[in-house]
C-alpha cells in the first residue's frame, strides 16, 4: 500500500469529486467537460488515467 500523501488544490479536489461521480455513472463526459471547463477527450484521458492510478492521478506530473 501506497502511504504517500497527495496535496491537491480546490480546483483539482473539485476534478476529483466530478470525477469520482463520472465513474459512478452519476453524470456524463458532456457534463464533466462542461462543468470543469475541460474538453470531453481530455475529460475521456483524465477518467482512463483516475481509473488505473486513483487520486494519484491528478496532481500534476512535473
């Protein structure tokens, strides 16, 4: 088990909530792009990426 801590900012805890309920099928990718001002390819990447990685998948990677 992974125990590194992960600091997100309030916009990125927000990519994660709308995130965690694109997974659960609670909205759809239209919605997500609308509502995080993303594209819906980039809401598809960001999704794939959530569901392989988890939260860790957020921050920035540089």
């Amino acid at each position: 088990m992974n125990t590194e801590r992960i600091t997100l900012s309030m916009k990125k805890q927000r990519l994660n909530d709308i995130l965690v309920k694109l997974i659960a099928g609670e909205i759809k990718n239209s919605d997500a792009s609308r509502l995080t001002g993303l594209s819906e390819r980039q809401i598809y990447r960001k999704k794939k990426a959530y569901k392989e990685l988890g939260v860790q998948s957020i921050p920035h990677k540089s």
